[in-house]
C-alpha cells in the first residue's frame, strides 16, 4: 500500500514537471505586454513599437504595447516588478527607470535586482552642446569660463540623466556649473539656441539637429567613443583622462525577476534576432543612436554598472527628486 502511494505521487510529480516543461515550451501560446512607463509618442514608446513589431512577428503571436505613464517612469516599471513571472508582462526599461530611478526616488518598490534582462535594444551617448552666443566651443572653454562667471547649463530636469551626466562632469572635473532644471528637453535645447543659458546637457541624438544647423556648437559627446553622425566631437573619456567619463541613455526589454529559463532564453533569442533585422537596423540609423549591448549578460553588467554610478552621483550631488 506504502509502495502504490510512494508510486502514485511519483507518477503525479512527473507528469506535473511534465506539464510544466511542455508550457514553458509552448510559450507563447497568448498575446504578450510589453509595458512602456511613458506615454504614447514618445522616444521610448517609440523604440518599444518598433521592437514589439520584430518580437511579434518572430514569436507568432501579438505583442502588446501598454503605456503605464506616471511617477517618472516607476508606475509601470513597479507595475511589471510585481507582474506575474510567466514571460507574458515585460518592461521596456531604460536608464532612467532602471538604473536612475532607484536611487533617485526613496520607498521605490522596485530596483535594478527586480528584473531579468532580456536585452537592450538601443543607446545614445549624452552630449554637451553651447549656445554660439557664450563664446564656449570647448571643454577648456567651459573650464576657463567657470572661472570667470558662472557657466549655466540646462537639462530635461532635476534628476534627469542630462542633469546627472552634468554632476558626473564636475565631479570627474573639478570644474562647477550651474543648473537649470527645465520641464523637458526641448524647452531647454530652446533656451540654448536663444542663448538664455550658456549650456545643455542632453542626449546626442537630440542635439544632433541643431548642431547639424549651426544653432547650436557641439563640445564634447559623453560615448566610449566618437559619435557617428559628429565624429569630429572628442569624447569626455578621452578629454578628461583617468575618469572614464561614459554617459548613455538606453532602452531595453527586461522581465520580472522569477521568469523560468526558457522563457527567458526564447525572448532573448527572438531579441538578438529583431536587433538583426532590416527595419530595426533603418531606425537605429534614422534616429542616430547606437544599436545595443549584445547579450542578456552585457545588458545586465550595464544596468548594474550604470545603477552604481548614478546612485554615487546622486549621493554626492545631494540630488533629491522634484
């Protein structure tokens, strides 16, 4: 009798095992989400349709763009962290929700470790571009300038990556600036042209346009190396030696943490193959960004590193989330 029961929930543990294994490899088998934390129209929602579309079309079933606005980014970013681990509800991360927002905002009910990388689609390096009307061309101008008056720079806000690529140069330099928070970027870039700051801070594909026209003058991009489209520009890393200066904004697919394996290894395949389509290879050129870190594990040594650096700059800058 001890013997037939000992038998029986063998049987039942392996045909449960069993069933589990043939669901894992029958995923997907419904439509999955892929939350963007920002509203629709966006460059984040943007990029997520775009690699939604490719997912789609590999893995044969829909994909789901779900934009879950607010709180910066943490509402759908949290949202996702307490989804279910099934491979059904993903996270179309970037800098600023995964690796800023962490040690930004307190009592977040998420960090970096909540989620499982699938791989990151795309980055840009940040830039530092002067209004033609400061006189500023140069690194070395801004650091001869300082000294003279007060140099001002703008960013997309209190917190915002430009903002924290701009405390990241002052510490790496020594050098001082002031800051001027706006709501959003291009009101920023706009002040820039106008010449009501001397300074903005943001990404390099933002900045390329104006640069392109002579409204603005490009001084130094913050990339491991030259941007493309301005490969004239140097690099922080290379104008301020032994800092290695790397300032990126990136998008990504991550799921919550507890996904199986499989799962994690189908979307990752699928993932790696989008990047090398047609279509996601003409945006990535059209937008004038860079194509992302190969493999979950790069992506995930990113989202850490990043998540160090931005948090120590953070704590030394005192900056505190508006």
């Amino acid at each position: 009798m001890a013997f037939s029961l000992r038998l029986a929930a063998a049987v039942a543990l392996s045909a449960a095992w069993s069933l589990g294994a043939f669901a894992q490899s029958a995923y997907p088998s419904r439509p999955i989400t892929i939350v963007v934390p920002f509203p629709a129209g966006g460059p984040t929602d943007a990029s997520a349709r775009v690699y939604g579309k490719a997912l789609a079309d590999d893995l044969g079933h829909p994909v789901v763009i779900d934009n879950r606005a607010g709180a910066a980014g943490t509402t759908g970013s949290a949202f996702v962290a307490r989804a279910p681990a099934d491979g059904y509800t993903l996270l179309w991360g970037g800098t600023s929700t995964l690796a800023v927002a962490p040690g930004l905002y307190k009592n977040l009910k998420y960090d970096a470790k909540s989620f499982e990388p699938i791989g990151m689609a795309l980055r840009g390096p940040m830039m530092i571009a002067a209004s033609p009307a400061s006189g500023i061309r140069t690194l070395a101008d801004v650091a001869r300038t300082s000294k003279q008056r007060a140099v001002t720079v703008g960013t997309a806000g209190t917190g915002s990556i430009g903002h924290l690529s701009t405390e990241y140069y002052s510490d790496a330099t020594g050098v001082k600036l002031t800051h001027i928070p706006y709501r959003g970027g291009n009101p920023a870039i706009t002040d820039a042209i106008g010449g009501q700051v001397d300074l903005v801070f943001d990404t390099a594909a933002a900045l390329y346009p104006f640069v392109k026209t002579d409204k603005l003058v490009a001084v130094a991009v913050g990339g491991a190396t030259s941007y493309a489209p301005l490969p004239e520009v140097p690099t922080m890393k290379a104008s301020i030696p032994g800092a290695g200066y790397e300032a990126y904004s990136w998008f990504g697919l991550v799921a919550p943490k507890g996904t199986p394996e499989p799962v994690l290894q189908k979307l990752r395949t699928s993932m790696a193959r989008a990047a090398q389509s047609a279509e996601i290879r003409r945006v990535i050129n059209e937008q004038g960004v860079e194509p992302g870190v190969e493999g979950a594990n790069a992506f995930g040594k990113v989202i850490a590193a990043d998540s160090a650096k931005w948090s120590r700059i953070i704590q030394q800058a005192n900056v505190t989330a508006e």
